[in-house]
C-alpha cells in the first residue's frame, strides 16, 4: 500500500488497513481449506469470519474477541504439526543442538494465526479511531 492510495482521514485509514488484512486473512483461509489444515469447529469459524469479509461487513460485524480467539485456538494444530528433535553434533559443546521440524499444515497454521492477530490489531486501531472521534465530540460540548 503507497502513501497515494491510503486515505488522508485517520479513521478511512485504518478503515482501509483492516479491509486488507481482511484480504490477507482470506487467502490463508484457502490455503488452510486447500491443505485441511482446520478442525471442524476452527472450519466453521472460519466459514463465519470469511462470510463477513466477503460480504463487506468486517469492519462493521466482526468481533475483534472472536478473531482472537480463532488465532488462539490453532496454537494446538501447530504444535501437533511440529516435531522437535537432537542433532549431534560432535563440534558442539553440549553434544549438539534442537531443530523443528514444521509440517506444510503447521506453517499454513501458523501463517494463518498471524494474519489472524494483524487483523485483530487493525479491527482495533478502527474501533480506537472510532472511540476517540466519539470523545473528542464530547471534549468538545464541555
């Protein structure tokens, strides 16, 4: 996003930051759909949250505890689709070191959550953008 499509009016702003993390969060739903990355629950879910986006109505409808609390509960995926093993390593001091191992599901999840926790952050700013115009007309009546 340049500095000539950005709106100038801090609320439009964060308006337009949260549509895209919208579009973000939507292109990592197909992939998790494409690799059945999501559980059942998570999947419908991701059906309500992908319906709002789609239909126009993110900014309006989503409930920033609701995307949250998708993101929090695909934690559980990526550490199953995570193996932790020992390399040795007869250079290393301690006779070698961990590595993980992330299966192609497990990154979907992960990139997923935080696409997640960005659109979160931006419904925020929107809802914070939203609040302080509604105080500042308050300040203002004094």
């Amino acid at each position: 996003m340049d500095d000539l499509t950005m709106p100038t009016d801090p609320l439009q702003a964060a308006i337009y930051r949260a549509l895209g993390a919208g579009d973000e969060v939507l292109l990592m739903l197909d992939e998790a759909d494409e690799c059945e990355a999501l559980n059942a629950e998570q999947s419908r879910q991701a059906h309500g949250l992908r319906s709002r986006i789609e239909n126009g109505l993110l900014v309006v409808t989503c409930d920033i505890a609701t995307v949250r609390a998708l993101a929090a509960s695909l934690d559980d995926g990526i550490k199953r689709a995570t193996t932790t093993f020992f390399v040795h390593d007869e250079c290393d001091m301690s006779g070698g070191y961990q590595e993980e191992a992330v299966t192609e599901s497990g990154l979907t999840l992960m990139a997923l959550r935080t696409r997640l926790d960005v659109l979160a952050m931006r419904l925020a700013e929107t809802k914070n953008q939203l609040r302080a115009a509604e105080i500042a007309v308050e300040l203002r009546t004094l």
